[in-house]
C-alpha cells in the first residue's frame, strides 16, 4: 500500500513538475516581444486619422453611404458626411459596439427598391436588346425610382471618390447591391435615349458611367469596393458594346474618346488597398481587440504573457509587403508571382494552424493572424480580374475602332493585325483573335503558362452583327 502511495505520489509530482517546466518554457518563451518593422510602425498611424471627422470637401462616398442609410428628404452629401461623422464619434466612445443601420423602415425601403429594379437586370447577351423589350416597363420603374436616381447623379457628379473612411468600426457597409442596381438604371435609361435618336445624350451618359465607374476603382481602399467597381465598368462596356451594335454610328461620338483609354496605373494599382487592409488589421490588434475581450485587468494580464503584439503586427506588415512586390511585375507575369506567393502565404498559415512546438511562442496572436488574414489571395484575385477588365476595355475599343472606320467583314483580319499596342492582348501584346464564322473578337484573361493548372483561362468575347442587321 505504502508502494502504491509513493507511486501516485511521484507520478502526481512529475505531473507537476512537467506543467511546471511547460508554464517556464511558455513564458521564457514569449518573455520578451519583437521591436516593431519600420513598416509596421508606418501601418500603425493611418487607421487613426479615419477616426476624425470627415472634411469639408465634397467625397462621393459620403453620397454612396446616405443611398443606403439616410432619409429621403435629406441632402445625400449632407447625409452621408453626418452618418460618417455620428458612426465616427460612437467608435471613438465605445469602440466595442457595432453600429446598425440608421434606420430600419429605410432599409426595408431599400430592399424593397433592389427588388423592383432586378426584375429588370440584364444576363443576356445583348442588354440593349432586352432593355428595349422592356421598355414600357422601365419607364414606370425610372419614375418609380426618382429619388435614388437622383441620389446616384449626384454620386455621379462629384469629382472625388475616397472610400477610406469606411474602415472605421461600425460604420456599416455602403450597400453595393443597391450602387450595382441603381448603376443600372442608368444604363437602362442610356439605352432608351439612343432608341429615341439621341446618341450625343446617350453616349454622355455612357461615358459618365464609365468615368464614374473608373473613379471607384482609383478611389477605393476596399477589396469588396474593387471587385464591385471591376463587375460595374465590365458592365458598362457590355451595354456600350451592345450599343455600338445597334447604333454603329455611335462609335464616333467625340463624347466616348476617353472610353476606349486601357486603365490608367492609378486604377489598377493595388498598393493603397493592401496597406489600408493592413493598418486596419494592424490597428485593430493593437487598440481594438484588447477592449473587446472585456477581459478583468488580471486575466488580461494572464493574456499579454501568451500574446507578443508586436510580432504579430509585424507578420501582418511583412505579408503585406510580400503582396505588394507580388503584384509590381505586369499583366503577363503577375499570374505565376501570384500563384507562388498564394502557395507561400498558405504553407505559412498552415504551420499557424496545427498544435505543435511552434505555438509555444505567441500563441495568441498566431490565432488572431489566421483571424484577420484569413484569405491570403484575396489581393491577386483583384489584380488578376484589374488586367482582365484591361483586356475588355481594349476589346470593345477595337469593335468601336471597326465601326468608326467602318472595316468590311473580309478585311477585319488584316486590320486586327495592324493595330496599335493600346487595341492588343494586355498580356502578351499580340492581335486580339477574330473568328470570321461567328463574327466574334476574342481574347483570353491570361495566358495558360502563367495560370493555375485548375483553372482554365477565360476568353472575352464581342459579336458583330451582320452589316444589314445594324442600325445607324
């Protein structure tokens, strides 16, 4: 019995002693934190200065917040700019509460409104076809819908498109279901004026479109806001290119000249995106998540011996750098940079995931990196759809450039193959294709050597209708 008892009892000390060892080990393991990068200690200052109050310059976000959120009587700048600020303030109060929609009998209004006009959106081949199909119908819905449309030409109108200021907690999202349905209302409206005859006031509202569509992109900070700005502009050129169709004569209008322009470094840069995403993430580590635990002064103590804020902040710095010298190469060598570094960053977070040795050291904040950056190819998934739109763009300006000089089906080959860099493949500068039999021009997303062996490139494409099919 004796035996026995000195048995439990060393057994219960060496138990003892190993938990010991393990609570030494954990802490003289994460006893001393890293000194932040250089550019993690950049990263952490600009989530700070979204905090303030927005300015007095006119910011078309602000009109694009009031859409979804602000009552219809009110001023939508004058809406949207106070929202921002009132969502601002609660933050800087109380920054562990989420703020909800302003007010709930508008947000029923709005989804009700959604409802109406995507009885009327456009997946057919040819939108101004279908438009013109349901053209007694869009007129009732175009009245019906007076306020947002006048809401999205005053969005339209104002120069300035800086979505930043939506990276403060609580601020709810714009609604880009609604900017996408309103968006194309105004198509609709396009299309029902060339019908009328009017192709100079057709083709303004064409190009305001694009113009305003374009600015989303230079403009935003957003990952969502930048996909939503690509599928608006691939939707614009669809309706434009359908347009050039039914109305040829269109391809002339002085008015469209900038439509054909292949993106602009400004648009396609991904640069202000990655760092605002990563000063977000970054700040929200450093001054967010501690107060949203709601942790004693203790526990939180127990926490931070576990948690090294700055290794973690500074993981989130280096993997953004490594995005950006990812996307610095050009439209047909980002694909492979791409595909290496998703692999790279997924290899990294999976050590992160499993229990091992390797969690010994910040624990806390490896979980809190799977948390944030959760999805390390979010970033090349718009860069890669950017050189596609590019692609598109150069397209349909190729079609548009046909009908201007009004090239015969027989000689379209030899003139695809003359054309100027700005009418080519973005990613290999070579002719865009041109099939005779179905009248189509055609051009891939990416080249089949640089994509991931899973995905098949996708091709784009404009058919030409038939010289004695075509209106003037």
């Amino acid at each position: 019995m004796k035996t026995l008892f000195r048995w439990i009892i060393r057994t219960l000390l060496a138990l003892l002693a190993l938990l010991v060892i393990f609570i030494v080990v954990l802490v003289a393991a994460n006893w001393q934190d890293e000194p932040l990068t250089p550019e993690a200690a950049r990263l952490l200052a600009p989530p700070e200065s979204l905090l303030s109050p927005s300015s007095d310059e006119p910011n078309a976000y602000y009109v694009w917040l009031s859409m979804s959120y602000a009552p219809d009587d009110e001023d939508a700048l004058t809406a949207g700019k106070r929202l921002h600020d009132e969502y601002s303030r609660q933050f800087r109060e109380n920054p562990t509460v989420e703020k909800d929609d302003s007010d709930q009998s508008h947000s029923k209004k709005i989804a009700d409104a959604i409802a109406d006009i995507e009885k009327f959106h456009c997946d057919q081949t040819d939108c101004a076809d279908f438009y013109l199909s349901e053209k007694d119908d869009i007129q009732n819905l175009l009245a019906k819908q007076a306020v947002l449309r006048q809401r999205y030409l005053q969005f339209s109108q104002i120069p300035a498109f800086d979505e930043s200021v939506w990276r403060v907690m609580g601020e709810p999202h714009p609604n880009f279901i609604l900017l996408g349905n309103v968006a194309e209302m105004r198509l609709m409206e396009a299309v029902l004026t060339l019908d009328k005859g009017n192709l100079q006031t057709g083709a303004d509202i064409l190009m305001e479109q694009i113009r305003v569509h374009r600015r989303i992109l230079a403009g935003s900070s957003q990952p969502l806001t930048k996909l939503t700005g690509i599928t608006l502009l691939y939707h614009d050129y669809d309706v434009l290119s359908n347009a050039i169709e039914h109305w040829p004569t269109l391809a002339r209008q002085a008015a469209l000249t900038e439509a054909w322009q292949p993106l602009s470094e400004q648009e396609l840069d991904m640069r202000r995106v990655i760092e605002l995403e990563a000063a977000f993430n970054i700040n929200t580590l450093h001054t967010v998540f501690p107060k949203q635990l709601g942790l004693s002064p203790v526990k939180e103590r127990m926490l931070r011996t576990v948690y090294l804020p700055n290794a973690t902040i500074n993981t989130i710095a280096r993997w953004a750098n490594e995005d950006i010298q990812s996307l610095e190469g050009n439209a047909a060598t980002d694909e492979a940079l791409h595909q290496a570094h998703i692999a790279k960053r997924k290899e990294e977070m999976s050590r992160i995931d499993h229990y091992s040795w390797r969690s010994i050291r910040n624990p806390v904040g490896k979980i809190l990196l799977l948390i944030v950056y959760h999805s390390p190819g979010i970033f090349y998934e718009g860069d890669s759809k950017l050189h596609k739109l590019d692609g598109y763009i150069r397209l349909v300006a190729l079609q548009a450039a046909l009908r201007r000089d009004n090239v015969p089906p027989n000689k379209i080959a030899d003139y695809i193959q003359h054309t100027a860099p700005d009418l080519r493949n973005p990613y290999d500068g070579q002719p865009m294709r041109w099939d005779a039999t179905t009248s189509t021009l055609s051009f891939e997303g990416r080249q089949e050597n640089n994509a991931n062996p899973s995905d098949a490139p996708k091709t784009f494409s404009v058919q030409l209708r038939a010289p004695q099919a075509s209106g003037q």
